[in-house]
C-alpha cells in the first residue's frame, strides 16, 4: 500500500497487515497521522494543501508512500 495520487480527501485502505500512516515532513495543509495501528478498515483523510505529502508507516521500516495534491 501507501501509493497515492489524489485531490481532494482519500480513503486508505488497510490489508490484514497493521499500518499506521505518519506525514513526517509535515507540509502545510498535511492531513491528521493515523497513529493507530490500522488492518482490515479504511480511514479517511482530507487534505488541504497542495504539493507532495511523503508518508511513512511507523510499524514497518522503509515502508514509504507519498499523497500528491494538485
Ligand atoms: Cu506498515
């Protein structure tokens, strides 16, 4: 998982795999971390700034994705 392109609000669907989801650069308009450890749901997010938002999963190393907002 953790590979996006989007605009607007976006829902990250979980496997049976637990991943939370950190946005660790913090650009302005970053959506809220999902810190919980996540599986089998989906959480939804909404972004407000546009730009490049890298994320990373806290639970698994070098487990990385990015949400581009245009
Ligand atoms: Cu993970």
């Amino acid at each position: 998982m953790h590979q996006f392109a989007f605009a607007g609000s976006i829902e990250f669907d979980f496997g049976t795999m637990a991943n939370n989801v950190f946005f660790d650069d913090a650009p302005s308009g970053a959506a809220a971390n999902i810190t919980t450890p996540s599986f089998d749901t989906s959480v939804s997010r909404t972004f407000t700034g546009k730009g490049r938002h890298v994320n990373s999963c806290h639970l698994n190393r070098g487990t990385r994705g990015v949400v581009v907002v245009q």
